[in-house]
C-alpha cells in the first residue's frame, strides 16, 4: 500500500500544481492514473503473492475504488459547485487507492478545502457573495423550475480544489504510514 500512496500523492502533487497554474486538471493525468490503477493493482498482487484470484480482487477492488469515490464529486459537478478535472482526480484517487483510502482521501480533502477556501474568497473579496451564491445553488435543485434562480457565471467564484486534493491525499498518506 506504501507505494500506491506513494503515486497518489505524487499524481495529486502534479494535479495540484497544473491546476493552480492554468486552472485545469488534464485528462492525460486523470484518465492514465484511472486506467493504471486496476492495471498495478493486479499486477503488484500478482508479483507478490503468485495468486490470480487474489491479484483480480484487488483490480476489482481498485475499480470499486473509483466508482464509490465519484458518487460524491458527481452530486457537486451536477450543482456547478466542483469543476470536471476534479471529479475525474477523485475517480482517480479511488482507483489508485482502493475504496476505502481513496474516500479517506477525499474527506481529508474536502475538510482541506473547507479550511483553505474561506480565507482564500475573503483575501479575493469574494466571501459574502461565495456564501450567497453556494446557499442558491443548494436550494435550486429543489424548488420549483419556475422559483429557481439563474445564477450569470460571472458571479460565480471559482476555487481551485487541486492543492485542497493533494494535501488530503498527503494527510492520508501520513496517517496511513505513521501506522
């Protein structure tokens, strides 16, 4: 498990500083860590134990692992309150790590964001307006189509989850290695 934390935090390291640079978090990192974790999973299995079964419930488990981490991010892309790099890095992560350290892993960073982001919209005078617009696009799901409000993108504030991911995924890493 060490080394596959290893590559998480190394994946989330390259993530975090792409998107706090361009804004984005690219497809070619996201979709090769998805696509190589079942792949190492098996095959690490395979070489440490010589077991087959064993190896193809580990890949099973890495592809759970990423199913079960994008229920959450999916909800809040569907609200407009996460961006689609960032669903993807969470699928990723579930798929390096493995069901639970991959939701491990994303609860330490959602608490991250949630630690970072009020600081960061105050030192950008977006806070009140954040708040504001975050409880509209909470609500709106619920209400009626004709009470629901059309928020204009430009009022909307972006914060950049990629530094929030990789410092969840380090403190998982250090939690999991001080074991």
């Amino acid at each position: 498990m060490m080394w596959f934390l290893g590559v998480a935090v190394a994946i989330t390291a390259v993530a975090a500083w792409l998107d706090f640079r361009t804004g984005e978090i690219p497809n070619w990192l996201t979709f090769g860590a998805l696509g190589a974790g079942p792949i190492a999973h098996l095959f690490v299995t395979l070489v440490h134990t010589g077991h087959r079964v064993e190896a193809l419930q580990d890949a099973g488990l890495a592809i759970i692992g990423g199913a079960l981490c994008a229920i959450v991010p999916v909800g809040l892309y569907r609200v407009e309150a996460i961006g689609g790099g960032d669903v993807k890095l969470f699928i990723a992560l579930g798929a390096v790590l493995r069901p639970l350290a991959g939701i491990e892993a994303q609860v330490w960073s959602f608490c991250a964001a949630a630690m970072v982001a009020p600081f960061w919209l105050a030192y950008e005078g977006k806070l009140f307006r954040t708040v504001s617009n975050a409880a509209f696009l909470l609500a709106n799901p619920m209400l009626p189509k004709d009470r629901r409000r059309k928020l204009d993108p430009e009022t909307l504030s972006w914060f950049r989850m990629g530094p929030a991911i990789f410092l969840g995924t380090l403190i998982t890493a250090y939690l999991h290695l001080r074991d």
